[in-house]
C-alpha cells in the first residue's frame, strides 16, 4: 500500500497490528485482516481495542474501515508493460471471498487508477486484479492487489476480455488481439449444485 499510495494511488490508511496497538490516532471501527489472505479468511471489523485480534498466527494489518459499493477491476498489462484493458465488475453478493453475482460496468475513474497502479509497478506483466471500495464519503480506494488471475475473471473473460487467450498470444508470438472493446452490463451468478451418484447395491 505505501508504493501505491506514494504514487498517487487511494487507498485506505494502513498499519501493522502490531504498530497500531500502540496508537491513538484512530477512528473507530477500523477493518483488521491479514497482510497476504484469501476468501476473506480471519477478516474482522474491531468497534474498540476489546474486539482486536489477540493470538494471531500470521502478520495482520488494521485499515480505516470503509462502506459503500464493492468493486474488482481486471486488468491486462502487455509484454511492452502497456495497460490494455481494466475491466470493473461491481461485486453485487460476495460469499467467503468470492464474488456469487456480479455485473461488468465501465468506470472511467477505475482505470484511471489501474494505469496508476502500472505506473507504480513497473515490472507489472499479464493479468492482476485489484479491489475498490466506493465509500461515500472518502471516494473510491484499492483495498487489495493481486498479481494473478482474480475468482472472478470468468466474468470479465465472458464479457469480451480474454486474457488467457492473449497470454498465450504472447507467448506463442501469434499476433496480438487485445482490446478495450469489452461488453459492459454482462451479469454474472454463480450457484451450488449437488451430485449424487448412486452405487449398486450388493
């Protein structure tokens, strides 16, 4: 977050656990997860310094707690270090981390920040994904950064954004085919299902 916020990109005030339970310049609550997580795993909100995380097993970070519209951009960076696309999807149901319904929306101010983001890494190369909270008040704000494919890329794939297939473009020195041109409106939803298989009885 330091790389990114020192390049002008928003993201929340973030602070080890550890540094900030020696600080009192906080506003209550504050967003407590841990520094490299996934499907929301030991992701808490903390009302006081009471309902913190005592016994951790894993670095933890503490960040401003932010509400509002739930966002993950997709993006392509080409071999030359280009931004080719960033596709939004907002995160209309989430469910242990991942996104259960979604729709594809073009948000001019979402890749505005993924070219930021590029600018920032450098070395940044194919797919990564990140997450924006829209709050109210503080404006949208990258609460995370994957460099890898996101739960959610088959949205983005479906939408027209075929990342995997521009991987391999590259990789195999076919001519290159990405775009920006993907479909926005594209709804998403994913569901359980149970199969059963029944043995022969003896």
């Amino acid at each position: 977050m330091t790389v990114l916020a020192a390049a002008g990109v928003p993201v929340p005030r973030t602070i080890a656990l550890e540094e900030f339970a020696s600080t009192s310049e906080w506003s209550w609550p504050v967003f407590v997860k841990p520094r490299s997580g996934s499907a929301s795993r030991a992701i808490s909100v903390a009302g006081s310094r009471d309902e913190l995380p005592v016994k951790v097993s894993e670095p933890m970070i503490v960040q401003e707690n932010l509400t509002g519209a739930e966002y993950t951009v997709n993006g392509f960076v080409d071999a030359h270090g280009r931004l080719q696309t960033a596709i939004t999807h907002r995160r209309v149901r989430v469910r242990a981390g991942e996104v259960e319904k979604g729709i594809t929306e073009r948000q001019p101010r979402h890749s505005r920040i993924a070219h930021d983001i590029v600018a920032a890494l450098p070395g940044l190369r194919g797919a990564f994904c990140f997450q924006i909270m829209d709050d109210g008040a503080a404006g949208p704000k990258v609460i995370e950064i994957n460099a890898r494919f996101g739960g959610g890329y088959p949205l983005a794939d479906h939408a027209g954004a075929h990342f995997a297939k521009w991987l391999l473009e590259e990789v195999s020195g076919l001519p290159a085919s990405c775009h920006d041109n993907w479909h926005s409106g594209v709804l998403m939803l994913r569901y359980d299902e149970a199969i059963f298989v029944d043995g022969e009885d003896e």
